[in-house]
C-alpha cells in the first residue's frame, strides 16, 4: 500500500511546484542577470577603453564583478537544471553522481569512480547537499582546472560518510589576487564548505599550482 508521501498525487504536486519555481526563477533573477552581464560587457568593452593608467583600478574591478556575474547566472541556470531534474535523486545519489560523470566522460574526460559499503538510504536533506557538494565540484574542474581526467571516491567507516574529488589539472595559485578571490573556483568552494558546515562534516582541499586539487569530504553518518 502507498503512503500518503508517496501517492501519485503528492509527486505530481511536487513536481508542479518545482517547475514553478524554476520558471518564476528564469523570468526574474535569470533575466536580471543576463542584463548584467551584458551591461558590464558593455561597459568594459566601449567605456573603459578610454581610461588613462589610473582608471586601472577601476577596470579590474569592473573585470571582477562581470566574473561574477556570470559565475553567479551559470550557478542559477545549473540550479533550475537541478529542479527540472530532481527525479535523478530519487534513485539514490550514486545513480545522480554517475548521471554527471557520464556527462563528463562523453565530454573526453578520464573518469574512475568507485562507490564502497555505501548506505541504501539516506536523509533527503543528506542526499540533496552532498549531490550538491559533488556536482560543484566537478562542475568547478570542468570550468576552471583544465584536467583530463577525475576521480571520484565515496565509502562508509566507522560511521562516516566519505567523499574524495581529484583531477589532473592545473591546480590553485594560494597566491591569489582580489580578482582570483572572486572567481568561480573560490565561489564554488565557498559553496561546497557552506553545505559541509550543515552536514556537521569537515573538507580537505589539497592542490599544487600545476599538479591537480583533490576535495575530501567527510561527515558522520545519518542514524
């Protein structure tokens, strides 16, 4: 017998309400957005030309805030994606991980992942924020690493939940500048560790200028 979460009538409601959302999100944040960045290329491209050697501060600013305005509109866009195709969490986020791998394989990317001891089950709210933490991720090696290959790793022990990304690519520069501070690497990360923190988990980034970055992620395990 059905319960009453799982009646057909619930999923559809839910389903409606998510392409609502998504919708209402494209016909106003995405929208604004798009005006954004199209005004700030504008800007940068007929305005800034003009600026003698100290209008050069003002010019690597304009440069950071298109970055992230178009960090920001990819992030949107990748999010509405996220609603129009929820149903792929509803087979477990190992089938959703593999979903997104196979993307990247199709994309020319080497990709080994290995899924171990591994709960059937977990929490919505588990399920959803570690999608999320890999899915940016690898989304922030597809756009920013220049790699070739990625692994992924995700295992159980002793009562911890495991996660482990890496690639081949070209690493981060600790060094960074203000312009690098806001690029979509560092907003990405910012992102993975906001979802970490209401797991209760910790994260790990190890990267080498030139040599790869792998993110560990660990956080204890649903009871």
């Amino acid at each position: 017998m059905l319960t009453v979460l799982d009646s057909p009538s619930i999923r559809l409601a839910q389903e409606a309400e998510r392409h609502r959302i998504a919708r209402e999100l494209h016909d106003s944040v995405v929208q604004s957005l798009t005006a954004l960045v199209a005004d700030l290329e504008y800007f940068q491209t007929r305005q800034l030309s003009s600026l003698d050697q100290s209008g050069q501060a003002v010019a690597e600013k304009v440069a950071a805030w298109q970055e992230l305005a178009r960090y920001s509109l990819a992030s949107m866009r990748q999010a509405l994606g996220g609603l129009r195709q929820q149903d792929e969490l509803d087979f477990g986020l190992e089938y959703a991980i593999q979903v997104v791998l196979s993307e990247l394989r199709e994309a020319g990317y080497t990709v080994v992942f290995e899924c171990d001891n591994w709960p059937d089950q977990l929490p919505a709210e588990h399920t959803s924020h570690l999608y999320y933490i890999v899915r940016e991720a690898l989304t922030n090696i597809s756009k920013h690493a220049h790699a070739t290959s990625i692994t992924v790793y995700m295992f159980a022990f002793e009562n911890h939940l495991h996660i482990s990304i890496s690639d081949d690519g070209v690493g981060m520069n600790k060094q960074s500048t203000n312009s690098y501070v806001y690029s979509g690497y560092q907003l990405g990360l910012t992102g993975i560790r906001e979802r970490v923190s209401l797991l209760n988990g910790q994260i790990t980034i190890e990267s080498l200028e030139g040599r790869g970055t792998r993110v560990d992620v660990e956080i204890p395990k649903a009871v």
